[in-house]
C-alpha cells in the first residue's frame, strides 16, 4: 500500500483485516520478552520542562505513588499498593505502525486494573492484552466491547459507561466523558470513548483520547496529576483529539498540579524513519505556561518514571 494511502487513513484505525489477522501479526512477536533491545521500566527522575506551582516533587522515590509512561496511551500508575495499566500497546508492530522499543517483561508483573479508553486498534490492542493474559487481573472496557476480549485470556472483563465507578484496593476509579467516535469491525454499532479518574492519595486523570468538552472544567477537584495527550500518530489530527494547543487549554480547565503528556513520538508508519510530532511536548509545555502558568509540565521519555 502506497505511503499517501496509508497517511489518508483515519488515524486511529490501523489497517487490520480482521481480528483473526491482527492475532496472527503478532506471533512474531510472542517471544519480544526475551530480547535485550527491550525498554528497562526502572524509576528516574523526569525531565522537568515547565515548572509552576509549590508542590513539585522530582526528586527520587516518594510515597504518593509513581507514574510511568511506556509510550503512546499506554501509562502504568502505581498508587497505593495497586498497579493500573492505560490502554496497553505493548509489542513492536501494529499493522503498519511500529514503536521504537518494545516493553520489558518487567512492567508486566501483575496488574491489579487495565483501563482501556475506547476500542480503535492502538488502545484496544488484542496481541497485547494476550501477552498480559492473566497477570491482568481485571480490565474495565467501554459498555459494549467485552466481545473484542473473547479468547484473549485476561482476568474479569468488567464493561463500564461514563459514571461508572470501580473499587480496587485503596483506590476508586470513575468513568469520565470522552468527546472522541470510535468504531471497529465485528462490532455492529458504536462503543462510547471514555476517560478514567483515579483516586486514592492522589488523583490522577487519564484522558484516553479526547477532544476539549463542556464537562471537561471541574471534572475532578483536587487533581494531582493529567495524563493529556497532545498529538498523534500520523501528520494531522481529526476532530476527537488533542493538539498542544487544545491539551494545554484542557490543562487550564482541569487545573492539575502536574500535566503529562502523552500519545506523541511513540508510533510511526512503517515509510518513517522516525515518528511525527516529535516537538509536541515542548509546545505544549510553552502553550501551559502562557494559559495555565501554575501548572507544572513533566515530559517523560518512554519508559521513564515520576514520582508523585
């Protein structure tokens, strides 16, 4: 397929026939936890580019929890003795996408929680769900897409709609609105897109892929941290997304003490040497500082860490 057909695509469906095909890409890659090329997810200190507010801490291991960011949505937050794995895209090709570095097998000890945010193939990525199998010990879908997990061998499915909340350990995590479409084949009708607050010592919210909303102001108090995503993976954006622009403005209205950045410079189509929107993070963390100037922004390269 030629490279300007593949960039036309919606870019949040990766070309995959069908489930049955998207398995079997991944079979290759069923031995990825061995290879030494792989992303250590050991904690250090985050790059700090945009500093606002009184309560940074970046300074080591702390006991408010840590959050990782293994590229793309993906996000593992450890708070409060539970481990909640984001949108797991875990292996080295996606279709016609590929990632610079696969995820060791170190991050998948068990998770006690995967939340996936809605059903396109980079954040329901059934290969990668497989390769958690059991070690995920639950994982909360969108209300009607418990049938893409068929035969993938995790733990309890558990659907969830906008305001559904789940207790796991210490911590609650509620269901948020998420202005993003999103269909996929064997699926009759649409699936709705949703975000995730999760709430323990701290609070964490984790946007899956969204345009700006009306709810969006106030939808948590007191946040700790935003997990804000600020580009994609292809040279444009279709409405359902965040720009740097449109995500620092997210950051003004949510009014966190830390934003993240996140699905930026993690997939590339298989024509690139490198991925798009490699400079998303920085202009988004300029675009803070003029809107939302006591906002902290932390860039994190894949695989590092921050301490909460």
């Amino acid at each position: 397929m030629a490279a300007a057909e593949l960039a036309a695509r919606d870019l949040d469906e990766p070309v995959v026939e069908d489930e049955a095909a998207e398995d079997g890409a991944a079979r290759d890659d069923r031995v990825a936890d061995e290879r030494p090329e792989q992303l250590d997810s050991a904690s250090h200190v985050c790059h700090v580019i945009a500093v606002g507010g009184d309560d940074a801490n970046t300074d080591g291991a702390g006991a408010g929890g840590r959050i990782t960011w293994l590229g793309h949505a993906t996000v593992l937050i450890e708070l409060d003795g539970v481990r909640v794995l984001t949108d797991p895209v875990l292996r080295r090709r996606l279709a016609h996408l590929e990632r610079a570095e696969e995820v060791a097998a170190s991050v998948l000890s068990p998770i006690d929680l995967v939340l996936v945010s809605h059903i396109h193939y980079d954040h329901l990525d059934r290969p990668s769900l497989r390769r958690l199998g059991r070690r995920a010990a639950r994982v909360a879908v969108p209300a009607g897409a418990a049938r893409l997990l068929r035969g993938v061998g995790v733990g309890e499915v558990v659907e969830v709609d906008e305001g559904s909340e789940l207790d796991v350990g210490a911590l609650r995590v509620r269901a948020t609105h998420a202005e993003h479409a999103a269909t996929r084949r064997m699926l009759a009708r649409g699936v709705p897109s949703l975000g995730f607050v999760v709430e323990g010592s701290r609070r964490v919210y984790f946007a899956g892929d969204t345009d700006l909303f009306d709810g969006m102001d106030g939808l948590a108090d007191g946040l700790d941290v935003a997990l804000l995503p600020v580009a994609g993976w292809g040279p444009t954006l279709p409405p359902g997304h965040l720009d740097p622009a449109g995500a620092a403005e997210a950051a003004r209205r949510l009014r966190p003490r830390v934003a993240i950045p996140i699905h930026w410079g993690t997939l590339k189509p298989v024509y690139r040497r490198t991925p798009y929107s490699g400079d998303a993070p920085q202009e988004f963390a300029a675009r803070v500082r003029e809107v939302a100037p006591k906002v902290e922004v932390r860039v994190l390269a894949v695989g590092e860490s921050c301490e909460l």
